[in-house]
C-alpha cells in the first residue's frame, strides 16, 4: 500500500521557538497512524500544518504525491479538538453546508448525512440546532460534520475526549469503517489504550522532536520487559531479595514485581515455585502508556 | 466561485431568518410607516379647528384701521382667516361675545394719547383671546396688515397705494454663484441643487450610509467572532480560501441590509402613495418628478463602495477578537471613523465647498458621506468624482488585501486581543 500522506522533514519555528523540529510520517491508505504528545509537544502544530492552516518553514508535505492546494482542501477532513459547529443553526443545513464549501453536491451531501445520522442513532436530531444538543452529542455531529464528504485523508484531534464508553466504542467503530473504506486517519489523542486498538504505526512527540516512531509491536519489543504478573495459591516473601528486582506490589496470592533486568525472571519462578504452587506466571510487555511515559517522562526530569 | 456563492447563500439565509432580523425590521417599518403619518394625523386635529380661524375686531371708532386690516387680509393669496365686527361696550361683553360666537380670538383697536407734539397717534391693538397669545399663523397675516396700516395712518396720504406696497415688502437678497451670473455654467442644472429633492436624496443617502456601515459592519464583525468562538473557524478556514470566506460574509450581509433596505423603501412608497398623504405632501411642495438622478446614482455608487470598505474592515476587527465582549471594544475606531464621516457630511450640508468638505471627500473613508453631499449641493469638476472614485477603489483593495491577511491571521490566534505588533509577528510566523 502506498502512502497517501507523507511529512518529510518539517520543521516549524514561532520566532526562535521551534515548534515543531524535523518530523517526518507516511500515513498509508487505510492505515490509522497515531500521533501522541505530551501538551505543548508539537502535535496541534503538525496537524495545523497537514490541514494547510499554516505552512511549513522547512520540509515538505504531500498529499498523494501533490503538494497543498485547493483540491486537496476536498480531500481532507478535520475534527477538531475543541469541535466547530454553529450553535444556532440546524444540525442538518451546516452539516450540508460544509460539505458543499468541500466542493461535494448537495443532495448527496444530504445522502451521507442521512446515513452517518442513521449509523450514530441520531435521526431525531436533524432538525434540531447544536445548542440543543447534549455535548456528546455535539461531538458525533462534528464528527459526521468531519466525514460527511467522504474526505480520504481524515485528521482527528482528540476524537474520543469527553465522551462515555458507549459513544466511543461508536464512534470507534466509524473510524474502523473509514479506514477499511481506504481513508488515511492521522489520529492524535492522550489515551494510550485507544491508540494501541486502532494505529498500527505511531510517533511520539516530546518538546517538538520525534522520540519514537514506527510499527508499535516492534517499538514494543524494543522497550525492555520489566514488570512480572506473578499468581500463586498462597504467600510469597522474600521476593525483593533476588537480585535484580526493583519492587513488589499486590496483595498476598496476586503480585506485581517491578524487575530491572529481564534475566531475573527466572529466579522469582523458581522462588515462587519453591514457596507455594504458581498458577499465573507472566513477563508483562510493556504498555504503550509505559513507553509513552519512559520516553516523554525521562526528558522531562 | 460556486463555493463563494455557497458562502453568500448560508450567510444570507441564516441572518434573514434570525428573530432580530424579522424584528428590528418589522419594528422600523412601522415606525417609519408613523412617522410618514404625522403630518397626516397634525393636519387631521387642525382640521377640527378650521373654525376658529375666525377673527373678531372691536374697533370702536377707529374703524378706518379695521377696514385697512380687512382690506389688507383680503387681498392675500390663500387666506383663511375670516373677519367679523364687533360692537360692545366693554371688555367683558366682547369676550363673552367672542365665545358665544366661537371665534379664535379678537382685535382689540384702542385709541391711543396724542403723541408729545401733538399729532394723533396709531391705536394701540391686542389680541385678545382663550389661550392668551397669538397663534403663528395668525401673527404672520396680521402683522405685515398692522404694518402697512401703520404706514397708511403716518402718511395720511401722502403715498400712493403702490408706494406703501413697496414700503411694507421685505428688502429680498438674491444669491448666485460666479459661474451663474457670467453664463458660463449649464444654469438650468444649477438651479436644479436648490431644488429640496437634492437636499432630500443627500440626507436620506447619508444616513443610509451612516446605518448600513454600522449595523451590517456590527453584524459582520459578531458573526466572524461567533464563527471563531464555536471555532467552526477552522473548519471553514480549512475547507475555503479566507479570501472567499470574507467575501462571501460580506456580500452575504450586504444583501441582508439590501433587503432591509428595500422593504423599509416599499413601506415608505406604500405610505406616500395613499391619497390622503399624498395631499399633505403636496402642501410640502415635495415633487418626486423632480428627483436628481445623477446624485442618486453618484450616490449609489459611492455607497455600495464606501459600505465594502467598512464591511471589510469590519470582518478584520472581528477576526482578532476571541469572544463577543471584546468586540465592542475592539470595533470602537471603526465607529469613530464612520460617525467623523457622517458628521462632517450632516454640519457641512449648507456649506458644501469649505476646505475640510473639499479635503474629506478625496479621503477613502469620508468620501462616500461628503463627495454625495459635494455631488448634490456644491460645485464641483468630473475629475474630483473620478479621483475620489479612485482613491476609494485603490483603498477596497489594499485594505481587503490587508483585511484578508489579517483575518486568516487573526482566526488562528485565541486569547486576549493581540496588538499590531504581536499580529505582526504572528503573520510572519504563519508566512502569510
């Protein structure tokens, strides 16, 4: 598959501050690549700079081999992280509106809008304005507002922030549909375990440089294994003596033991083995939220 | 194109259908339709009272003199005012003869003292009435008929009737310009400016301009302010050109005022054409065939220009204000400028060609009020239209050039309002 949208090198200064310092991504077609940051790292800047809002001072970025330009405003869609919708105007005729100024005709504007309202449920809100809405609400109309021209590059800033489960696992599912339609999402939010369901492919920002990218199961046997989920019938002690273990928590029969080294997973077994009779013995890999905190945290000291 | 159009249609649709809108349109409408009521209505309650037009005169033996009033009223062209002698003996026989005989009031014609040489002396005369003075009417005829009375009784004579017709009318100072009396200017037109349709079509074009710049620019800045503040802003910067955007509000708005504008110009022909108000404006002396065409579409044409201008201008100040309680603030110079231009337009109507008129018609943002007022009222050469014109055309540009830059700056910027500076900065730092 090939990629639809490539950053090459782009580098953003405000001043002398650089925003954002030479990253470079491919979003294949179908793919939802994850963007993840600490506050302030640069994410809002790059996608600012994907939609066109403001231009690169350095490095380049295409959009299926074409540089920014008005038809590639078509081709894009943008959720924005505080969502854009007119409060006094109805749900339908702004949904329609936008999708016009997107350069898509109106009656199958009104088509797509029917069938996205369908699939969130919401058909008693067409003809309701936003301020009438409750906030979850509002955000699937934004998000229909961001989808509703069919775009194939979708930007989603924090899609899923204030919503409850049930909305998110719909609105997981839409984004599930669009990327299996073809779209390439570039996906940015703070919850480590929405990116590990949907992205294949992440960068990490921290203070405006790229401190980890590519396929997340690689970056995550990259990262070393140090915690052990330890089940036992009955108690365990002494499991802070072996060398090479850093912690243990958990109640008696139920431990979590923090290990510096991988290699003293064996001698907690065999202890554990020794004392009581194990019944779950397991080498955690390391949590997209673990690395996302080693990587960003460690700087930040 | 199609997406400007787009832009103009959403505007236009969701400003009309807004309850202000429908409201403050209505509302004026009917305000207007009053207003062209009143003189109607004045006329209706005057008319009640044609009666007391009636004038009584107690002359006792001065009757010559009452003659001489009667004479003089008489001869007036559409007089009203209808005399009747009264003969009674004192003061209050007279007043109670006025009220049952329900007049407006009566002359009371005393026999003066001799004067200090010895020679008679005009009568001394009242008027003596309900309300205990004289109606201004009724003062304008009585006044000029004691005058020439006066100067009949002095003379006792000695003038002939011509001569003291002559005494009495007021000394009249003509006025024209140079190129009048010299021949040289089309005199015909020129005596067309002091016609009151001219001096109408000036002042309601003004005012026009006036309203328009500041309510549909107000509207324009809010609606940009609301747009940034629900940050549809960035959706809709990212889906059309900010140039498009801007153009499309303002265009979008224009239309709004221009309906406004044409449903209060239908109430107010509606209101002039129905028969009984059309007679009342006739007493005006007000002929619409008279109409100045060439102001008008002056006019029209610098409005349309003038309001873009602002319109412009306005959408720009919106852009940088984050929330709708800055903007007042914010939208302040602006206000000042188009009220300096409709001031010096209203003060300077009777002195059209003084050097700040000649000096604010050629300024962008003053022409559209004081070059109609120059075009209408004063002298004034092709050329300083067309410069004016140009001048006007040249600042659209820059400043919609300017208004456009910072209207894309000014969306992506949140918080306080920035300044000049920091907008400054912000341009460079988004190159645009």
């Amino acid at each position: 598959m090939t990629e639809r949208l490539i950053l090459q090198n782009v580098v953003k200064r405000y001043g002398d501050k650089t925003a954002v310092d030479g990253i470079t991504l491919g979003v294949k077609e179908g793919e939802i690549y994850g963007l993840l940051g600490a506050n302030g790292a640069g994410k809002t800047t790059t996608m600012r700079m994907v939609l066109g809002l403001i231009y690169p001072d350095e490095g380049s970025i295409t959009y299926g081999g074409r540089p920014y330009g008005g038809d590639v405003q078509r081709l894009v869609g943008y959720l924005p992280e505080e969502r854009g919708l007119y409060p006094k105007v109805k749900v339908s005729e702004q949904i329609v509106y936008l999708a016009k100024l997107r350069g898509m005709d109106g009656s199958e504007a009104e088509k797509n809008l029917k069938y996205w309202m369908n699939k969130f449920d919401a058909e008693e809100y067409y003809d309701k304005r936003i301020e009438e809405l409750s906030k979850g609400n509002q955000q699937k109309m934004g998000f229909i507002a961001a989808v509703v021209h069919r775009p194939q590059i979708l930007i989603l800033d924090e899609a899923f922030s204030g919503l409850d489960p049930v909305n998110v696992e719909l609105l997981k599912l839409a984004v599930k549909e669009l990327r299996d339609e073809g779209a390439s999402i570039l996906f940015s939010t703070h919850r480590m375990e929405h990116v590990e369901e949907l992205c294949r492919h992440i960068t990490i920002l921290d203070r405006s440089k790229t401190v980890v990218q590519g396929d997340i199961r690689e970056i995550k046997s990259g990262f070393p294994r140090e915690q052990i989920l330890l089940k036992t019938s009955a108690a365990v002690a002494g499991l802070e003596a072996i060398p090479g273990v850093t912690g243990v928590e958990g109640d008696p029969e139920h431990y979590i033991v923090t290990i510096s080294d991988e290699a003293a997973a064996v001698p907690v077994l065999t202890e554990a083995m020794r004392q009581s009779e194990v019944r779950h013995f397991e080498v955690k890999e390391p949590t997209l939220n673990q690395i996302f905190i080693r990587s960003v945290g460690e700087r930040h000291e | 194109m199609n997406r400007l159009g787009t832009v103009i249609g959403f505007t236009f649709k969701n400003k009309v259908r807004t309850k202000s809108f429908l409201i403050t349109t209505l509302l004026l409408a009917l305000v207007m339709t009053i207003g062209i009521h009143v003189p109607f209505f004045i006329q209706l309650f005057q008319g009640d009272d044609t009666a007391g037009n009636k004038i009584g005169i107690a002359a006792q033996e001065n009757t010559e003199i009452a003659q001489q009033i009667e004479d003089y009223v008489a001869e007036l062209p559409d007089n009203d005012i209808e005399f009747v002698r009264m003969e009674a003996e004192d003061t209050a026989a007279l007043n109670e003869q006025a009220q049952t005989q329900d007049l407006a009031g009566y002359l009371q014609i005393v026999t003066a003292p001799p004067a200090a040489d010895g020679s008679a002396a005009f009568p001394q005369v009242s008027y003596i009435s309900e309300g205990g003075s004289v109606p201004t009417d009724v003062q304008a005829v009585l006044q000029p008929a004691l005058e020439s009375a006066k100067t009949r009784f002095i003379t006792e004579g000695a003038l002939s009737d011509e001569q003291i017709a002559q005494l009495t009318t007021p000394v009249l100072l003509g006025a024209s310009s140079y190129d009048e009396t010299s021949g040289t200017g089309a005199a015909g037109a020129e005596e067309d400016k002091f016609n009151p349709m001219n001096f109408i079509t000036v002042y309601v074009l003004m005012t026009l301009f006036f309203f328009s710049a500041m309510l549909t620019g107000n509207m324009i800045a809010s609606e940009v302010t609301s747009e940034k503040s629900s940050r549809v802003m960035e959706i809709l910067i990212t889906s059309v050109s900010p140039l498009t955007q801007m153009f499309g509000k303002v265009i979008g708005v224009f239309l709004v005022g221009l309906l406004q504008i044409a449903v209060f110009g239908v109430t107010i022909a509606v209101n002039l054409m129905l028969p009984y108000n059309r007679d009342v404006l006739a007493g005006f002396d007000l002929d619409f065939s008279q109409m100045p065409y060439d102001v008008l579409v002056y006019g029209l044409i610098f409005y349309v220009l003038g309001y873009f201008l602002y319109a412009l201008l306005y959408a720009a100040v919106g852009s940088i204000v984050s929330r709708t309680e800055d903007l007042g603030q914010a939208v302040t110079p602006l206000t000042m400028l188009s009220l300096a231009a409709f001031y010096i337009g209203i003060f300077s109507l009777n002195n059209t060609d003084s050097l700040l008129m000649k000096i604010s018609s050629f300024v962008p943002f003053t022409s559209p009020t004081t070059m109609i007022a120059r075009i209408g009222l004063g002298e004034i050469a092709f050329w300083e239209i067309a410069v004016s014109l140009v001048l006007l055309l040249a600042s659209i540009f820059f400043f919609g050039w300017l208004s456009a830059k910072i209207y894309r700056t000014g969306v992506l910027m949140y918080g306080k309002r920035p300044s000049f500076k920091e907008l400054r900065k912000a341009m460079k730092a988004y190159k645009i």
